[in-house]
C-alpha cells in the first residue's frame, strides 16, 4: 500500500458498489482500501490499493476486524473516510473533502447529502451558504476520522449490527470537542438508495432502533433531539463579514443558515422545530438552547470494549480482566448483548479471568449468563462444572458435567474427580 498519501478510503463493496467514479481521475490524495463482500471472485481488485474479501459481518463489525488485521497500516494515515458504497461522488469532490477536513483540523465529520439524495435526518443536508456546519453529529452512512479519532472510537464499531447509534456515542467518546466535529456542505455526495433498505436489513436477530435504545442507555444519552442541530459554521464567501462585531456575525450566520437550507428544510415544521430553531438559539447564545448533556461516561465502557479486543486477540484473559476491575458486571454484560460474534466465548473467558485472579464474586455472573445464552455449550458447561467443585458444590457440578456432548478426555477426567470427591 502507498504511504505517500495522507489519506484512506476504506469502502465495503457490494456488487453495485459506486466506488469506480471516486477514482476516475488519477490524481488523489487518497489510497483506496475495497473490502469486497460479493460473490465474484477478485470483483475491484485492481480498483484499490488494499483488497480484502470478508464476507463476515456488515459494514461496522467487519471495519472494526479489518483494523484490528491491519492497524500498522491504518496508522500510517492522518484521515480515514468509511462511506457507504452507494454514495456517488468524483475524484475533485474528495480531494477537496480531506483539504477541508485537514483545514479546519477536524475530529469527525462527514460530506454533507445532496439535496436529491435520499436521507434520514435533515441536519445533513447541504447548507448552500457554509462550508461547513458544526455539530456534535456525524451519520454512520459516511464518517471522516482523524487518525487519534480513530484509534479512540474503532472499538466501538462491534456494537451493534448495523451500526446505528454509533453515530451518537462517538462525539461523547471524544469528549465533545469544540468546533473539530463538522457537516462539510461545499464537497456534498449524493445517496442514492432509500434508508433502511437492502441486504443488510435482512435476518436482524435485533430491529436497529432497539440497539439504538440500548445503545442511549448505556452511554446516558437521553435527547437525541439535541444532536440533530449545529451551534456554528463557516461561510462559503465571508470576505470581511468575519470582521463584523461577534453578535452580528452570529445574526448573519443565522440567516445565512436560514436561506441556504434546503426548501424541504423550510417548509418541513417539524424540522424547523428540531433542527433550525434550536441551530439559530445555539449559534446566537440564546436562552433556550440546549446541547447533549456532556456526561463523560463512555470510558468504562470503552475500556470494557477495550478488554473485548484484547480477548478477541488471545491475550491471556488474567491479564485483560484487570481493566474491567472498577466496572460493574451489569454493564459489562449489558455491554456484550451488542457485541457482534460470540459472546459466550467472551463471557467464559472473562469469568476464566476472574478466577484466576481469585476475585470470586464475580466469576458466576458471567457463567451463568453464558448458560442462558446457550445451555448446550460445551466450554461453559465445563467452566460451570470446574468451577461449581472448586466451589465445593459437588452435585451440581456433575449435573453440568454430565451434560456436556463431547468425549474428550479432560472432560472425562474431570468427571472422575468429581464423582469421586469425598
């Protein structure tokens, strides 16, 4: 892969990926990762300069295992882009992207929509008088990463299926930083399928919105209303208008704001209720307005997915469970029902941590709830038995032993010793 470009675009691609007109022209200032998911084989090969197949999981989940593959390589880049692969754009249009990113030394941001694309929340529309809009929102459908963003919010991305909601936990887990999380409007793309369809909303175990649900309670998120508008910006031409007393040019945002939205923006009440009003509030520092509480409580959960990767990665699980040591065993487990692959693999291997740390109290917990998960598994079956004997419950010991399918040997010895105990 070339180091020679600041910049990365990793795009999971589908069959009907539009990601050939990003790189029409030869001259970029991005490398081009294509995770291709489809079904022919070396599909965009000779499209990128780093090609993966990875048929496991949706967008997030498998970015988030891409990474954990290939993190010397995502941290020779000062800028990650994750689109979607139904975005239409050209070559121009995100060479300028990444300049204005890089500009303004932003965190996060995303191209703002097109006013034909098709879209969820108005707040990412095009605004036609900014270059940019500040916000503490930034969609899943195309978010721009600083690298240090990046490395602070990946492990994140295993939440959930599709990864709704991600969109709102990730401004908390950078602390809300001021005017470095950004709607760029002057480089918009078009999206160009309807929300909410296509393969990947098809056999959910989870509807999104009930993740989302979870996602707002484990991270205390508790107006997303508050998200869904911008407190200021950048004008597309501000000459000297920048050198107009601070209320004034607040006012003058406001309206340009006002006038460069789009008319279904205008002429839709309640978003001019949820998005525009409280924007003008915001920008003016006027009573009334409100932000997303600025509650830093996304820590211990990011050191518990933290201690995920860790797991997922083989290290020793005494050694990992030393992190989740201040963190509240409901959380953690909470935190694992949206965790994307094998939970039960996790919980065991936690649970193994714990015992070997001799912090007892807290080893049952995650067996137990690994039990519910899936009474027919071996690993916990047997977790459940070792530990139950150790614990001196010989009886109940066996009742999980017996009850394990498989002929290996340990699981044999284990249940001599048991049965045998006095």
């Amino acid at each position: 892969m070339s180091t020679k470009r600041r910049n990365l675009i990793v795009c999971r691609a589908g069959n009907a990926s539009l990601h050939p007109k990003w790189i029409e022209s030869e001259t970029r200032n991005f490398d081009l990762l294509i995770d291709y998911y489809g079904d022919e084989e070396q599909k965009y090969a000779d499209h990128s300069d780093l090609y993966i197949t990875n048929n496991n999981g949706r967008k997030f989940s498998a970015i988030y295992n891409t990474i954990l593959k290939n993190q010397d390589k995502f941290e020779q880049y000062d800028a990650v882009w994750f689109p979607d692969d139904d975005l239409l754009t050209d070559t121009e249009n995100i060479n300028k992207m990444f300049d204005i990113f890089h500009a303004h030394n932003l965190a996060l941001a995303q191209p703002a929509l097109t006013n034909d694309s098709f879209y969820s929340h108005h707040i990412t529309l095009q605004n036609s008088e900014t270059t940019l809009r500040y916000s503490f929102y930034c969609e899943v459908m195309a978010p721009i990463f600083s690298r240090d963003a990046l490395f602070q919010c990946y492990h994140s991305f295993n939440l959930g299926q599709v990864g709704w909601g991600l969109d709102f936990i990730w401004p908390q887990i950078l602390g809300y930083p001021h005017k470095k999380i950004a709607i760029i409007d002057e480089t918009p793309v078009k999206h160009t399928r309807p929300v909410g369809g296509g393969e990947i909303y098809k056999n959910l175990l989870l509807h999104p919105r009930d993740e989302v649900k979870i996602l707002m309670q484990l991270f205390t998120i508790s107006n997303l209303v508050d998200y869904m508008s911008v407190y200021g910006g950048e004008l597309r031409s501000p000459s000297t208008e920048m050198q107009l007393p601070l209320e004034l040019s607040n006012s003058l945002l406001s309206s340009r704001l006002i006038k460069g939205s789009a008319d279904k923006i205008i002429y839709d009440d309640l978003c001019v209720k949820q998005y525009l009003y409280p924007s003008v509030l915001k920008i003016n520092n006027l009573a009334g307005a409100t932000e997303p509480a600025r509650l830093k409580t996304s820590d211990g959960l990011m050191t518990s997915l933290k201690a995920f990767t860790l797991l997922k990665q083989g290290t020793e699980p005494a050694q990992v469970v030393g992190l989740l040591q201040n963190i509240e065993d409901n959380t953690i487990i909470n935190l694992l029902a949206l965790y994307q692959g094998d939970p039960i693999e996790l919980l065991n291997a936690i649970a193994i941590g714990f015992y070997q740390n001799e912090q007892h109290d807290r080893v049952m917990n995650y067996l137990t709830k690994a039990y519910e998960q899936n009474s027919m598994d071996n690993d916990t079956l047997y977790n459940l038995g070792y530990v139950l004997y150790q614990y001196g419950e010989k009886d109940l010991s066996l009742r999980f032993l017996e009850m394990i399918e498989s002929s290996e040997e340990y699981v044999a010895q284990l249940i001599n010793l048991v049965s045998n105990a006095g």
